[in-house]
C-alpha cells in the first residue's frame, strides 16, 4: 500500500489491489481536519473536484487508517441503503485517528466508546429503535406540540428582549431545541445548563473553544480522553434518573429507555447510558445548527428572508434547505462485510467507508446551483442520513424547526450580521457557532 504513514498493529488498510491512486495530501488533510470545517470554502472546492473527478477517492494520511470517500448523493444513497454489505459497527462509526482508537480500545476493551442506534447493525438496531420510535413518529409530536410552541414563542420573547442585537447561535439556537428534547426526556429546566455543556463538549471535542482541557496528553489522544470524560458525566446523571424512572414511571422518553426490556431481560446499563446520551446530545445540537444555520443563509440572502416573510407557506422549505445547506452532521463511517465495487471501484471487505454528506448536499446532479440557498427546493437531502439508519428524530427536528419559524418570523422586520460568524471546527457534528445578529421586531 502506497501512503506515508503504515497502518499500526491490528488495524486495517485498503484494497489498492486495482492500483488507483490515492487522492492529493492537500485533499486528503482537508477531509479529516477538524479546522477544514470552520472555514469551508477550501473544504468544499476539493468536494466540488472530488464529484467530478474520483467520487470514491481513496484517502491516506500518516495518522488515519486508509478509506474512500464517498462524495457523490447516489453513492452515499447506494452505501446507506444496504446494511447488510455496509456496517455501522464493525469499525469506528465517526472517523477516528490510529491513536485515538487505541486510548478507546485500551479504555473500554472495544471499538466504542459507546453503543447507540447509530454503532448498531440488525439484529440489535432494529430492536432498540423500536423501542422508542413511536415517541418520534407525526402522531406523538402533534400531541407535543402546544408544549413546543410555548417554548418557541418564550424563545422568540427572551430574543425581542435584547433589544435587537444578540448572537442568535448562543443566544436562541443552543437554547430551544435544548429545551424541547429537555420536555421530551422529561428532565428539569434547572438542568438545562448542565446538558448544554455536555452537548456541547461532546459535539464540539475538536474546537478548542467548546471542549474541556486535557493537559498532558498528546493531540492525537486529546479527544478521546475528552469524550470518556464527558460520556462519564451523562453516565452519572442519567444513572440518577434511571433509578428515579423505575422507581416513579412517568409518561417520558427517560422511562421508555429506563424500564426497556430487550431479548427478555432489562436493558443494560451501558446501552440505556448510550441511548439517553444519543437522545439528549443528537437530539439538541444538530437542530441548533439547522436553525443557526437558517438564520445564517437568511441573512446572506436577504431576497429568500423576504420571499418567506411574505409567504409563511414556504417555511416547511425554508426547514429542508436549511438543513441541506448546514448538514450538521458531516459523516458517518461504514465498513465492507464483503468484497464489492462501488463507481467502478474495487471495495474489499473490512474497507472503510466515509459517508460525506456535506458533499452529497451540495451534488449538482441532484441540487441545482447548490452554492444558492433556495428555500423552494425539492427536499431530497442526505441531512439526515439515508435507509434503515435515516434519522429517529427527523420528524421532531422539522416539527421544532418550523414552529420556532412560524413565531419568529411574523415579528422579524429585519435581520442582518452584526460582526463576524464563525463554524465550529469539526469534521463530525458542526455548525455556526457564533452567529451576531442586529434585527428588528415588530
């Protein structure tokens, strides 16, 4: 295998058995760099050259196993769909460096750190899906939803408070999905600090602005050590209200997770601390960047904030392509369980895969001038994923998303950047991470 750095013992290369070519270093670190996804105009011109021209590249770094990126939509569509050729869990689901990995094994004696939906294939993932679906499906939400739209319009009253400038990402966006999956799990207000923290160093570990410090620890170790800590934390809380839900049940997703049973006995304690930690964290900070992010593209193009202003009709739109052109989550990994091709690529088993939907969000076979934020699109995005591991809660996102909308924007008269916004560096969970704002309500 060509490359500069070789695989460590007991890791995994790639089949280059076909012997095509690697793509350039300078593409190659911009895929895996965290700091690539703050600044993103580099980041997406080497997508852009990637769909055209080796849209499963092969991606070798010194400190990464070897894998291919998948960039166009069909493919990821293709990979996503077939969970019996492409695993989850078999390998790293969110792209890891050689060293990283290793502090995991050496910490937990396996591949991850924990066991969500998203690290699970069937039988498994089928099985602890259900077992909260229903809470996530049309017909339970529209029960919630009196309950979102006071939060919504109490979001909307704390924003008109600050008298027409506010960073509206730290300020309104971290705060109104926090609180909706807050009512959802059943937990307190008072706690509502304490999670956002911990969303925030989980999604945000690889931006020195949101993580906490880790001293003494080499950088290719920082994360991992990080994330043990902040998984320890969510593992501590939600042990208390374990305890609490099986002994005082309520009508919450905390008591649906607590009191699980699956294959005939009770849910262990380290996949109910996963799921409640993949509720709480997913189920907060990919829609603050969604809604960061619509408010981000409205002020970019102010005809589109007008257009909906006037129509409160597109609003449902101006949701999809708001997450279409955040993509909050910028991938996740497969692996091969058997040897295949993929556009014409040799895949041999145990490759690795990087499912890269920012790309497939801005594919021009699929999106029409993609670079325009156009809130009249057909909403095919890969925003939230695709096949059996599409997203639990993409209905409640859109749900919150467009309420919050529907409140908001019969009062903004005008909005528009008040200072410099700014991305969080991340190449998993990212989105605006500051967003100043001056506007005026009615």
């Amino acid at each position: 295998m060509s490359g500069t750095g070789a695989p460590a013992a007991g890791s995994h290369g790639v089949n280059t058995a076909a012997g095509h070519p690697p793509a350039a270093p300078d593409i190659a670190r911009s895929i895996t760099d965290p700091r690539a996804y703050a600044e993103l105009n580099t980041l997406l011109g080497n997508f852009a050259w990637l769909r055209a021209n080796d849209p499963v590249a092969l991606i070798e770094t010194p400190t990464f196993d070897p894998f291919w990126a998948v960039t166009r939509h069909a493919d990821i569509m293709q990979v996503g769909r077939d969970k019996a050729l492409f695993h989850n869990g078999d390998r790293q689901t969110i792209l890891a460096d050689r060293a990283g990995a290793a502090r995991v094994r050496e910490m937990t004696g396996g591949t991850h750190l924990v066991r969500t939906l998203v690290h699970m294939d069937d039988p498994d993932h089928i099985k602890y899906r259900q077992l909260t679906q229903s809470w996530f499906m049309p017909g339970q939400l529209r029960k919630l939803e009196p309950q979102i739209r006071a939060l919504a319009r109490r979001t909307v009253d704390e924003m008109a408070a600050r008298g027409g400038a506010c960073d509206f990402a730290v300020d309104v966006a971290a705060l109104y999905p926090l609180r909706v999956i807050m009512l959802i799990l059943g937990l307190p207000p008072e706690d509502e600090p304490r999670m956002l923290k911990l969303t925030q160093e989980l999604f945000g570990n690889q931006d020195a602005d949101l993580t906490r410090g880790t001293a003494g620890l080499s950088d290719a170790t920082v994360a991992a050590e990080q994330l043990i800590a902040v998984f320890m934390d969510f593992s501590a809380y939600f042990g208390r209200v374990t305890a609490d839900r099986r002994a005082r049940p309520r009508d919450d997703v905390s008591t649906v997770i607590a009191n699980s049973i699956i294959d005939g006995a009770p849910i262990s304690e380290f996949e109910a601390m996963s799921y409640y930690t993949i509720i709480a964290a997913a189920g907060h900070d990919t829609t603050s960047s969604s809604t960061a992010g619509a408010v981000w593209a409205l002020c970019d193009f102010p005809a589109e904030f007008a257009r909906v202003k006037a129509n409160p009709a597109l609003i449902p739109g101006l949701v999809e392509e708001a997450i279409r052109w955040t993509t909050p989550v910028k991938h996740f990994m497969r692996s091969a369980t058997a040897d295949t091709e993929l556009r014409g690529r040799r895949i041999a088993k145990d490759d690795w895969l990087m499912l890269c939907y920012l790309s497939g969000n801005r594919d021009e076979e699929v999106f029409d001038d993609p670079a325009t934020f156009r809130i009249d699109r057909d909403p095919r995005h890969l925003g939230f994923g695709y096949g059996p591991h599409l997203c639990l809660g993409q209905h409640m996102a859109k749900l919150e998303m467009r309420i919050l909308f529907e409140e908001l924007l019969p009062r903004l008269k005008s909005v528009e950047f008040d200072g410099q916004p700014t991305l969080t560096a991340s190449n998993f969970v990212s989105g605006p991470k500051r967003l100043p704002i001056r506007f005026a309500m009615a």
